[in-house]
C-alpha cells in the first residue's frame, strides 16, 4: 500500500480502492512511543547508561508506529474499511451499504476538520474514523471517495432491484393509497391489523416510510436496504402497556424497527 492520495486504485468500474497511512492510530502509537522514550530518558538518568536491548526495543516500537494503515474498498458488494496496527496487525473491518456517509470528522471544539468518517445511512453516529490531516489534501481525498461512491452507486441502481420487504409481504396495506418517490414507498395505508415493533396498530391508520429521503445528504438510498417504517398516525385509540390509551389522531415514531418516540393528539412528545 502506498501512502494516502486522492486517486484511488481502480480494479474496475465498479471498484475502487483508497489506501494510506492512518494516522488518526498513528498519533496514538507515537504516544506510547513517546511513553517509551520518557522511560528510557529515566531509566538512563538513574543507571547513567543505555541497556542495548533497550535501544533495540526503542527502534522496533519507533518502526511499528508508523504501521498504522487503512484500505477503504468502494464496490458493488458495498463500503468497506479495513484497518491495521503495526503493518500486519488487522485491528478492525467496518462494512456498509453504498448508502453510507463519508464526510469530514469534526472533533469537538474545532474549526477544521481533521480526519474523514464514515456512517451508517440515516445514523447520526460515526462509526468508522480513517486517515487524518489538513486540509486541501483531505479535501481533495474526501471529492475523489465520494466521486467514486457516486459512480458505483450508479451501476448498482441500474442492476440491483428495490427491496420492498414490508409492504410485499404484509397483506394489511392497501397499495391503492401509496405514495412514491421514484421506487420509494414514503405513505400507505392499512387495511387490517399490522404489528411494527410489537405494536398492533389499527387499520386504516397511515404508515410513513423512508423519511431519510428528504435529507440531501440520505437522498440516495441503496436498493437493498428494506424501507424504513418512519411513523404512524393511529386511526383509532391506541392501548400500549404502561402509557395508557393513545387518542385518535395520535403519531408513533419509529427507529430501528422499534418505538422510539409519541406524539399525542394534543402535540405533547412521551418516550416508551
């Protein structure tokens, strides 16, 4: 692997590859160097003399801090994020959809980024630190990934079929009331009984999918990726256990498949 830059090793069309020095693990190897280094200086100020397996040992770690390296895989199968400690050392492999986010890290209390990110679609956690440095470089590193994310997401909407898990195999949603952006369910209604999360909503109660879709940093959403329950206006009073009757008119959110939030039909918001 050779140090970062912005172009990428191209296998094919729908393959790219970006490798480097990581140096968001490298500054934490140079701190344990530098540990090492302070021992040494007190060990040599006590005895008056430096142990030579001690100096061979200094050298090694020296070396091994600089064998922090990462490989980010772009391809049709999905993001991937491979990362390694001391050149040989696999420390961690992080994979996505093509519907991930790659953008600048931003730490706390600064105003430059210092490192690119990676998370998961519609999640507000960065799961994936890579690379580190200042900007144009990374700048410049950040445009050539996400032109080549843009690229493959290309190819997969053009061969890869939508996934429509809930609606296809739940027989309680009438399909004559949808609402679409492009192959994207975003409203239906019920017409029986459905359970989302556990919940035994009523029907003709309305269903909101794919929320994410009106965001422009979510407007792509990988089409194997089943849609995503949003919320739902309850059509009729609602009991959950331990937060009493939900009148009519009342919304459910939803997050991750499970309830997370309630708006009554007053406005007041309670959480389960």
């Amino acid at each position: 692997m050779s140090d970062s830059k912005s172009d990428p090793e191209i296998k094919s069309n729908s393959e790219y590859i970006f490798s480097g020095m990581d140096r968001t693990e490298m500054q934490i190897d140079s701190v344990t160097t530098l540990c090492f280094v302070l021992f040494s200086g007190a060990l040599i100020w006590i005895y008056g003399h430096m142990n030579d397996g001690l100096l061979l040992a200094g050298v090694v770690l020296v070396a091994l801090s600089f064998g922090a390296r990462y490989k980010l895989r772009i391809a049709l199968d999905g993001v991937t994020l491979y990362r390694w400690r001391f050149w040989i050392f696999a420390r961690k492999r992080v994979a996505f959809l093509l519907d991930a986010r790659i953008e600048h890290q931003w730490p706390l209390e600064s105003d430059k980024p210092e490192g690119l990110v990676i998370a998961d679609y519609e999640d507000s956690e960065r799961d994936a630190c890579f690379e580190s440095g200042a900007s144009p470089a990374l700048d410049l590193l950040l445009d050539s990934i996400n032109r080549a994310l843009t690229q493959v997401r290309k190819t997969v909407t053009d061969h890869q079929e939508t996934r429509h898990e809930l609606i296809w195999t739940d027989q309680a949603f009438d399909l004559s009331t949808s609402v679409w952006a492009g192959t994207r369910i975003r409203e239906i209604h019920s017409i029986a009984e459905s359970c989302p999360g556990g919940i035994a909503i009523p029907p003709a109660s309305k269903f909101e999918f794919n929320a994410a879709l009106n965001d422009p940093t979510t407007a792509w959403m990988d089409p194997r990726r089943p849609d995503i329950l949003h919320k739902v206006e309850i059509s009729a009073p609602l009991e959950l256990p331990g937060l009493g009757t939900l009148a009519i008119g009342s919304t459910l959110f939803f997050h991750h498949g499970m309830l997370h939030t309630i708006k009554d039909s007053a406005h007041n918001l309670r959480h389960p």
